[in-house]
C-alpha cells in the first residue's frame, strides 16, 4: 500500500431500480477496499420511482464537494445525478477519478418513465476540466441507453467511450456481475 492509497475514497452511485448489492457494485466496492481505498455504495431513495430532487441530495450529502482523491463511479441514471451534482458546486471543486458506465444526458426511449426525472438532461460544458481521470464506459449493444446517447456525452466531456462488448447495460441479468474495466479505469 503506497501512503497515497490510504488517502483516496471511492463511492459508487447506482442507477435506476438498482440497490447498492446490484450488479457489480459490491464487487468493486470490495475489490476497492482491498486495495486499501475506503469505498461507499449509497441506497439511493426510492431506485423504482427516483425522485430527481431527492437523488441529488442523496449524492450531495454522499459526496460533498470532491477533491483530487475522490474516485467517483457512477452506472446509468446515477451518472445523471452526479453530473447534476457536479454543475452544482462552485467553480473552484477538482475530482480526482470520475467513471461513468452507461452515462448519457439525454431522455431513453426504452425508459419514458424517465422522461421526467432526466428533462433537459444537465450541461456538462466544463466538468472535464475538472476530473484529472474521466473514462466513460458503454456497451457494444445497450437495450436501455443508445450506444449513440453515451458516445455523446463522452464527446460532451472530451473524451472517447470505451467499448466492453457483449455487455449489455452492465447488470446482473446480463451476465455482468464484475467489471474489471471499472477498476482498471481508477487504477490506471
């Protein structure tokens, strides 16, 4: 363990209808914390009726203002909650690491029954500059968001979408139960 690592802290944000023993969630969290990173997976209130307001306080109270040893990850809506989050602090916040696994800021036409919650999606215009690590992270064949819709949220932020074929939208019921690309990302 280097003297840097003890300092870091993770925290991974789960997306619509999900819990924070979803998915690959847990798997990061633990291989994170054995690499001596402290990590959190917050419950995010009500996943199967998410209120936009109620998310973003859940991710401010989570996050606070991050810094350059904060390692955020994020799937799905959550990636939404915490560029909302992002865009709502002072100019002067710098983040350390920012992944975001099926991120997108455009409305889903599998999911209308988000229409709301997403809206105008949120401006990212300078969050980039910001994150010293960013990496988006897509599916070749996404049923819920668009390969399109990450694709330009990651050109949004000026970077490329990394492709992990054959993955689906990351769940469980996709077959995606660890995403060492996630973790490849953060350790990079």
């Amino acid at each position: 363990m280097t003297p840097g690592t003890t300092l870091r802290r993770a925290t991974i944000i789960h997306g619509y209808g999900a819990t924070p023993e979803d998915h690959w969630f847990g798997w990061l969290a633990g291989r994170l914390r054995a690499d001596g990173v402290p990590t959190t997976v917050p419950a995010l209130p009500d996943p199967q009726d998410p209120d936009p307001a109620k998310w973003t306080d859940a991710v401010r109270t989570e996050l606070g203002t991050p810094d350059e040893r904060s390692i955020v990850v994020a799937h799905s809506l959550g990636c939404l909650t915490v560029l909302r989050h992002l865009r709502s602090l002072p100019d002067t916040w710098r983040l350390g690491t920012l992944v975001l696994v099926s991120g997108f800021v455009d409305r889903l036409p599998a999911l209308p029954e988000l229409d709301a919650y997403i809206g105008h999606g949120c401006d990212v215009t300078g969050i980039g500059d910001r994150v010293d690590r960013l990496t988006v992270i897509r599916s070749d064949a996404d049923p819920l968001v668009p390969t399109g819709h990450t694709d330009r949220l990651a050109g949004l932020l000026g970077v490329r979408a990394r492709t992990v074929p054959g993955s689906g939208h990351f769940l469980a019921s996709d077959g995606v139960t660890s995403l060492p690309e996630v973790r490849d990302a953060i350790s990079s």
